[in-house]
C-alpha cells in the first residue's frame, strides 16, 4: 500500500514541477506552448476567411470553452488524473506479476524508422478513438457523458476540448492495454499528440474546407459538423462521422454522412436548451439523479 501512497504523493509533486518547468524552461517538445501556438494559428484563420461570416469572432461559449482547454489539457492531470493513471498502470503490472508477466508486448516496433512507429501509432490510436466514440454515442450513460461536448451551438477551434473529464479516462483506459502490445522504441509521441490536436482544432474551427480527395482520410470541417448536426437523419438515430483525426474508418464502415452542406445546420442536440451552460454544473451533470429532459 505504501508504494502506491509514494505514487500517488510523486504523482502530484511530479506534475506540478513538470508544468512549472515546461512554462517557464519552453523546449522543442512543450506541450503548453504548442497548444498556444495551435490555439492562436487556427483562431486567426477563423478570423481571417470564416466560414460562417454572421458569426462573432468571439462566439457563443467562447470563454467557456477556453477553460475546457486549460483544464482538460493541464489541470485536470494537476487535480488527481496523472496520480490515478500512474496508480493504475502500477497496478496493471503487479496484476501481470502475479503470473510471471513482466509486460504484454506482442508486437516489437522499436527497429522500426521513427517516422514509421509515429504513423502506425497515430492510425491505431484513432481506430481505436473512432470505436469508442461511437460507443459514447451509442451508450445512454456514455452519452450522459458526452452530452457535454455536443451542447456547443457555435462552432469554433476550442470545441474540441468541452468534454467532461470522464471521456479522458474512458479514452486512455481502453487504449492502454492494445497500444501497450505493441512496443514503441522512441519517446517523442507528442508529435502524434500535437498533430491530432491540429486537426482536431481545425474540425471544429469556423473553416469551410474539406481537403478535397484527402477529405475521405481526414477529417475536416465540412464533414465534422454533420456530427454536431441538432437535427439526425431516422436511418442515424446515434449520430454520423465519428473519425477524430481520420475520417477513412467513417467511409470503411459506413457511418460517414454529408448529405449537403452544413455551414447553416443547428448545432446541439435535442433538449439542448435545459443543459446547463455553466462549468460546474455542466460537470455535474452526468452524476445527477433528475436530469432535465435531454436525449440523443
């Protein structure tokens, strides 16, 4: 038990000097400033050629938004998440020490080019994202959940991160065990994590752009916001194009949908105007008993 009270303990103090160091020592590879920079990049082409012209530079939940940021990408770690994920991972291994297991690699990548472990790492990670956001969708008490990402009514490059901090944990809990399989030789993959960021910025962003033939591998604007669409054709009473980073998985399997274009659709979803507009209770929400009247 002591072992896990020092990781715990490690965990909290550990952060905090990583995210004072990396605000205050900046290198090639902090994430803090590459959210910035992102962030800043994405919101000046909203400014500069916005799709939707009527809407305001600084939309509707704007600010709100701003703050899911923060605390999705930094504080939310600093509150407890990096201390419970570090427990967990110790306990998986003790788990596998039981039967003699000292890991669960099945497949060793680390001979492999650098670029070619990214790649790979990158289309295994989103796959996997890609299921799991179906199943946030498809599951009435993961949509609870999710609801709160889908009550943004203006898009803009910040939506990407107003989701409930449980969607962390769902997401990394399923994807620790098959990306553990596989045995990674380098360390640098914030790249995958910075890339993915970029474009999850631009699906959200107030861009009309969907990359042309590469739009049927990437997400992109014009076909992210059909997922965000209020209204859901009867044949897609779950939802449609739920790639994050890719949308190949949507056409594969089936779920893609861009019947027209979708630059004057309602957002949200139905009920959406009794959710609660605020952080706290927008966080709140899901654990809740008596729940306002909102629905898929």
């Amino acid at each position: 038990m002591k072992k896990y009270i020092d990781i715990i303990q490690n965990s909290f103090t550990g952060y905090f000097n990583y995210l004072v160091n990396e605000i205050t020592h900046p290198t090639w590879n902090s994430y803090f400033y590459w959210l910035i920079g992102l962030s800043l990049l994405v919101w000046s082409l909203e400014i500069l050629i916005p799709w939707r012209k009527d809407q305001k530079v600084f939309r509707k939940g704007f600010w709100l938004d701003s703050f899911y940021i923060l605390f999705n990408f930094f504080l939310f770690s600093l509150i407890g998440y990096n201390a419970l994920s570090n427990v967990g991972v110790e306990l998986f291994n003790d788990f596998l020490g039981l039967f003699g297991i000292e890991n669960i690699v099945a497949i060793e990548l680390g001979n492999l080019p650098a670029w070619s472990q990214l790649v790979i790492m990158f289309v295994i990670a989103d796959f996997i994202q890609w299921n799991v956001h179906r199943q946030l969708h498809r599951r009435p008490w993961l949509w609870e959940f999710h609801k709160i990402h889908h009550s943004v009514k203006e898009m803009g490059f910040a939506a990407q991160f107003r989701f409930h901090f449980m969607e962390t944990i769902i997401y990394k809990t399923v994807q620790y065990v098959p990306l553990a399989m596989i045995g990674f030789g380098i360390k640098e993959f914030f790249v995958v994590h910075m890339f993915a960021v970029f474009i999850g910025h631009l699906n959200h962003a107030n861009l009309g752009w969907n990359y042309g033939p590469l739009g049927y591998i990437f997400n992109n604007p014009k076909m992210h916001i059909w997922h965000h669409s209020r209204e859901l054709p009867v044949e897609r009473p779950y939802g449609m194009n739920f790639g994050l980073s890719l949308s190949i998985w949507d056409y594969l399997f089936g779920t893609a949908y861009i019947p027209k274009s979708g630059k004057k659709i309602e957002l949200g979803f139905s009920g959406d105007e009794n959710f609660p507009k605020d952080f706290g209770h927008q966080t709140l929400f899901p654990f809740q008993r008596n729940k306002v009247n909102t629905k898929h």
